[in-house]
C-alpha cells in the first residue's frame, strides 16, 4: 500500500496532509497492531485527527479500540462516515455516534459531498500554539535518503556525537534542531531522519521518522539534499526533490562521501554534476558541492552555499530596476502571437511573498504558453542570481 502526502488550502489557511493508511501487510493480528501504531503516531505528531470509518460495514471491533485511544487523546478529532453517496445512507452515520467521539460528519469521498462543511470546522481548529518561537534566524534542513551521511555531517559541524552514528539506515530517529553559532555563521541547523522509501516504511518509528523529515522541509527556508557519491541521485533522493519543491524551498545539493570515489579524473567531478542537472531538468539551477562528511572536506563549502540560496531566496528587487532589465529582453523577444493577437507584457512586480514571486501585467494573460513562462524564468535566473531558488511567476490582466 501507499502513504499519501500533499499541501491544501481551505479558507486560506494552508496546510499538510498526512494519509496514515500505509503499508499494513499480513496476517489480521498484524494488521490491527500496525493500525493501533499508526494511531498512537498520529496522535503525537499531527495538529488534528480526521478518524475515517466506513458507512457500509458500520461499527467494527478495530473502529471501537482506534475510538477509545482517541477518546484519551487532548488532540481534536474529526469523526467522518465514509462512503455516504446517496441520501439512502445519510441515516446509518448515526450509529457512529455510538463511538463517543462527538459530531460525526458524513462525507462521500468519491463525489466530495459533505467534505466543505468538514473542512469549514477543520480549519477553525488550527490554532499556532504548537508553532517555534521564529528566532529571524535561517533555517536549514539536512534532508535525503538513510545512510547518506546526513548525522555524520551534523556532527562534523558542531564536532561532537550529536546523533548516534552507525552504518544501519535509519538510525537518526528524530528531526533535532541546534543553533549553530561558529565562525561566523549563525543558523538553525534542523537534522532529520532519512526518508525511507515508502515500501520499506514499516517500524512505526521509521513512520514517525519520515513524518518529521516532511514537517522539518516544510519549517526550513533552505534544504541541504545529500545523496551517496557510490548511488548518484537515485528515483529516492527525485521523490525528496519533489518535496522540496512542493514546499518552495531553497535548494542545495551534497554529494556525499565523494572521497571514496575511485578512480577520479580531472573531469570526473563536472561530468557528475552534469548526470545530476539532466535528471532535476528543469530546475537545473541548483548548487551542487561535493563533500565527505567523514573527513570534513569542503563542509563549510556547504554551509557557505546555504547561506548564499538563503539571501538569494530573500532579496527583493525594486519595480523599477525589473522594468530597466526586462522590459528591453520582452520587447526583443515578446510572447507569441495567438489567434491574431498580439500579447503585450506592460508592468512587472515582485509580489511581497515569502519566496521569490514576480507578477508579470499584460492585455492577455490566458494566452501566455508553458514556454514562455519559462523564458521569463530563465531570464529572471540570467539577470539575477536566484540560484537555488525556485521562481513563481504570475499572470496578471492589466
């Protein structure tokens, strides 16, 4: 089975979704243990719990022992009958009320219905007490697959056994935040436990692990992605690139444990640089350092490098020196044509967001194709160093 992950937002309020109903596998007794792990996970990490039963089976024993753990719980729980696609079945959710959990709101998960009214509750629930005091201070998140090197880095930067250490994958069991304040260079340094994949995914402290490495991604402004020299960048370490760019952070990538790589010649090191660009294509424009955690050779490379993709992420240019820049690039080169029209491209902006996000103004927005957007992009990138960072651009009727 698979573990589902993804961003939403309902009333303008944004947030992350977490479908637990992963990868169960065996005999029946095996089944409801792993259920009963999931439950005590999710009640420790998540903010607030959508408890999902079935209006075509009602009650089962398994539902009525998931109820009474969450009946303990402080956390808010949601109590959604599934499967209610006609009005025939509205009436059978009332026996869930039976489970003790307060309001039972009946969905149709197929058709949608009923899932607004749920959500309309859900996001009243949010509140920020849960959230870090923000220190102002940059915010880099060590991320990538088991065994990559991602706690031996950690421990060469701060020079001691901060993480236990083995050659196992999987044994960073938790997201750690230090501040590290050396040489210069002050930061919020948050480790994770690697990302396993998901078919591997089965102690429940791996699935608490995976689940904190997505919560640290989503907390960070820069992400460090290692990825083993000896594997080169891997379907895996493309799953966490995915995330990261899901969640719009900056990015940097570490090859690590590139001291054990034999037989190195003087190109060696651009023609792996190239291998990782084609397969990230099209955000091709990331940082790439090689590095050995073990021997410390060129870490501070890498700190230097977050902090660079973190001012890059941050700065912010004024609507005027964009009009100098781009306009002149536009006119050479203006969007194409569709259907007898001309497309004209009259103001440029960058919008007051958290990452880099520039609104471009013109008489038919609708019209402006994938391509480019992408030379609008690519030309953003030649003028303006926004390496490591992905761009939104946004088309606005003017």
């Amino acid at each position: 089975r698979d573990r589902h992950y993804g961003k939403a937002e309902w009333n303008g309020k944004p947030f992350s979704v977490i479908d637990t109903g992963g990868y169960v596998h065996g005999s029946e007794d095996i089944f409801e243990e792993e259920i009963r792990k999931q439950v005590r996970l999710a009640l420790e990490e998540a903010n607030i719990i959508f408890f999902l039963v079935d209006v075509t089976t009602g009650i089962t024993t398994l539902d009525e022992e998931i109820a009474g753990l969450l009946r303990k719980s402080r956390k808010k729980v949601f109590l959604v009958s599934n499967k209610v696609d006609n009005n025939e079945r509205l009436p059978l959710s009332a026996e869930f009320y039976a489970l003790g959990l307060g309001e039972v709101y009946s969905v149709s998960a197929q058709s949608g219905s009923g899932t607004g009214e749920l959500l309309d509750e859900a996001v009243k629930a949010f509140d920020d007490a849960g959230e870090e005091e923000d220190t102002g201070l940059p915010k880099f998140a060590i991320v990538g697959r088991p065994n990559a090197g991602k706690s031996s880095l950690v421990n060469a930067l701060l020079g001691k056994e901060r993480n236990i250490v083995t050659p196992i994958a999987g044994t960073t069991r938790d997201s750690i935040n230090t501040r590290y304040n050396y040489f210069g260079h002050d930061f919020i340094l948050i480790d994770t436990a690697g990302i396993r994949k998901k078919s591997k995914v089965e102690e429940d402290i791996e699935f608490y692990s995976v689940m904190r490495a997505i919560r640290a991604i989503e907390e960070s402004d820069v992400c460090l992605l290692m990825i083993d020299a000896a594997l080169g960048i891997e379907s895996q370490d493309m799953n966490i690139l995915h995330l990261v760019q899901t969640n719009r952070k900056g990015l940097v990538i570490l090859v690590n444990k590139w001291d054990l790589v034999e037989g190195k010649e003087a190109n060696t090191t651009k023609k792996f640089e190239e291998e990782i660009r084609n397969k990230i294509s099209p955000f091709r424009d990331v940082p790439i350092v090689f590095i050995s955690a073990l021997t410390k050779q060129r870490i501070m490379k890498a700190i230097e490098t977050a902090e660079e993709v973190y001012r890059n992420k941050s700065q912010k240019i004024p609507t005027r020196k964009l009009m100098d820049v781009l306009m002149p690039v536009i006119e050479g080169t203006p969007p194409p044509s569709i259907k007898g029209k001309d497309i004209r491209i009259k103001l440029i902006k960058q919008v007051p967001t958290k990452n880099p996000n520039f609104a471009f103004y013109c008489n038919l927005p609708q019209y402006i194709q994938t391509p480019y957007r992408r030379f609008l992009e690519n030309k953003l990138r030649e003028n303006f160093n926004f390496t490591g960072v992905p761009i939104e651009i946004v088309l606005k009727k003017s």
